[in-house]
C-alpha cells in the first residue's frame, strides 16, 4: 500500500464512496428497505471496520496534531464503511428486479439482511457463451465443476433465462446445486431476460454470519 503524508487520497477515497452510496442506497430504500447506520451496525462489524482503519493508519507518513489524526481515523472508518455498504449494495441492486417475479418469495428485508454478514463475497457473473444447440445449464455447469469457486456458510443466487418457465428445469437444478456445494443454507431468484435467448446468466453472492 503507498504511503500517504495527506488528506487528499483519503477525502477524494471517501467522496467518491460517498457518491456511490447516493446512487445505491435510494434505490433500495423505495422498495422498503433499509441501510443500516455505522451505529446500528452489530458490534463485530464496527470492530472489524474500526480494525480495518487502524491498520490502515499505520500507512500515514506524515506527522499530525491530535485533532488532525482523530479527524482523518474517522474518514477512514467512514470511507471503510460506504465501501463495505456499497459492495453488498451493488449485490442487491441487482436482485431488486427479481423480487417481482412470481416464482420468487424473497423480500427486501430478507436481502437487506446481508448488510449485518460477518464476510460477504459477489464475483462476477458467468453468462453460457453457447450455440444454439447446446444447454446453457450444461455449459455453465461444466465451468463451475472446473474452476474453484469461492464459497461461505450461505449463498444468494440468480438465475436468469432468456424464456421464463414456471420451475427450473434438471439441468437448472442441477447447475444450482453445484454452485451452492456444501453451503449451510441458500436463496435462489429466478429472473427473466429476453435478450439472452437460449443462454442462461447466474449471479451469486455467498455470505456468512
């Protein structure tokens, strides 16, 4: 990590966590859900953020006044924070749409719940990349099978397909279950995206508290 002898790396860092937040957060709170503050934050959370900014200190070069090193501790938390927030947020943006579709019985409060995880982790998505006479389950499947794939205690999934169908196919089936191995517990969201045609894309985020 480079040193840092100013404020300005810190204020521009916590500005533009900042700015993300106001993108995210007021998309999810019109559907009722709800940020919780750093003080509402369950204790173990604050500590590993609070943690996460003394460690972060020690990167400081420049000498400060009390006031001064007290004032940016603080920004650090707070730009430790947004991010933390923002990560997960960006999770549940995603989801959002998925919570009207009728196949699936998972609130917003119950997504909002993986602002309180202890570990939150949401790769990339895997969209099939097949021709049209090869399943997309299949394919995506065949890559989760072959490449390590980073999971916690419990997982979200979305599965989204070009054409909605009312339950999963086997192939479907059989793709979620592979993703979600040895989890503990899990959610999976169907969604509908005409533009994928006959390709599948899944989405996951996998979380412990």
């Amino acid at each position: 990590m480079e040193l840092i002898d100013n404020f300005d790396d810190i204020y521009f860092n916590y500005r533009s966590c900042k700015q993300w937040s106001n993108e995210l957060f007021p998309i999810i709170r019109r559907k009722g859900g709800h940020i919780p503050s750093f003080r509402e934050l369950k204790p173990s959370k604050k500590k590993d953020l609070i943690r996460e900014s003394r460690d972060f200190s020690i990167y400081c070069e420049k000498p400060m006044n009390k006031i001064k090193k007290k004032k940016r501790f603080r920004r650090e938390v707070m730009t430790n924070y947004y991010s933390h927030m923002n990560y997960i947020s960006s999770f549940i943006v995603k989801t959002i749409p998925a919570l009207g579709d009728e196949r699936n019985n998972v609130s917003i409060e119950k997504l909002c719940e993986l602002f309180q995880s202890d570990k939150f982790y949401f790769p990339d998505e895997i969209t099939s990349c097949t021709d049209d006479n090869t399943n997309g389950a299949k394919y995506v499947s065949e890559l989760v099978e072959k490449y390590i794939i980073h999971r916690l205690d419990r997982m979200f999934i979305i599965l989204e397909t070009g054409e909605w169908h009312k339950v999963m196919t086997e192939d479907e089936k059989k793709l979620c279950e592979i993703l979600i191995g040895e989890c503990k517990s899990s959610n999976i969201l169907l969604a509908t995206n005409p533009s994928l045609g006959r390709q599948i894309r899944i989405c996951y985020a996998t979380y412990s508290y």
